[in-house]
C-alpha cells in the first residue's frame, strides 16, 4: 500500500471514530436511545472524571448514567463544537445544555438552566468506545442550577 493509501485509510478510520462519538452524543444522551450503548460501547468501557469515586464502568453503568442524566434533565442536548481524531483517539469539544427538572446527584430540581462546556477524549477499540475521559465544567453547572453561588 503506499503512503497515499495509508493516509486515506487512516482519515477513514478516524472518520468513522469521530462519527460514533457524534451518534452517542446524538442518539444516546439527545434522543435517550439506550439500546444503542450494547452497539457502540465496550464491555470493559470505563468513564473517567476528575473524581475517581464517580467512575463508570461498562454498558451497564454508561446506560445509568445517561438514563440518570436525563432523568435529572429531560431537555438535556449536547451541541458538539469542535472534534479531532487521530488513530484510536477522539477530542471533542461540546457544549451541554438543558434544565434542572429531576433529583441529580442528591440535588432536587431547581427549574433552573444551564449551559457547560466540556471537552472528551475518548478511546475507541474494535469500533466501540472503550474508555472516556472526560472535563465537564461542573463547577459551572452547580453554580448555573443554583446549588452554589
């Protein structure tokens, strides 16, 4: 294969890397299609946040948190701004958005609003996401919904 090829094949792969990150953020969390994640999550898939007591692991735990997401906020919508790949790495740059109408994390629902950017880095292996790291602007979020000024 020459190099000409090799670069084609290579945009094609991140392509299609870039494209199941845009389906989970569309389908999963924007539209709450749950049976999605056993498609295009991994079986050793982990969620990692600044806070290693809130990691998540597997499809089992993926699917709670988005069933928990929106059930915390029913109009949740992730916009994604800006996506990079390269290899097996996805970087994207999002902006969440929605209302606090349901308990999250311990936190009734205030009816208040909130937009939060975020930027992931997600790993993607045999065609499933397989591991996520991930830079919500929490702080925001509370302070947006209320809970801290």
């Amino acid at each position: 294969m020459n190099s000409t090829a090799k670069r084609e094949e290579t945009k094609s792969v991140e392509e299609r890397n870039k494209n199941l990150i845009r389906r989970a953020a569309e389908e999963i969390y924007n539209k709450g299609n749950y049976t999605l994640i056993d498609e295009i999550i991994s079986s050793d898939f982990v969620i990692h946040s600044l806070n290693p007591h809130k990691e998540i692991h597997g499809p089992v735990g993926a699917r709670n948190f988005a069933i928990s997401l929106r059930d915390a906020f029913p109009d949740i919508k992730f916009t994604i701004k800006d996506q990079f790949a390269e290899g097996d790495k996805v970087v994207t740059h999002f902006v969440a958005e929605g209302t606090h109408q349901g308990s999250f994390e311990g936190i009734p629902p205030t009816g208040k609003s909130f937009k939060v950017s975020s930027i992931d880095i997600d790993y993607i292996k045999n065609g499933k996401i397989s591991e996520c790291w991930s830079n919500l602007d929490e702080l925001s979020l509370l302070q947006q919904i209320g809970v801290l000024s």
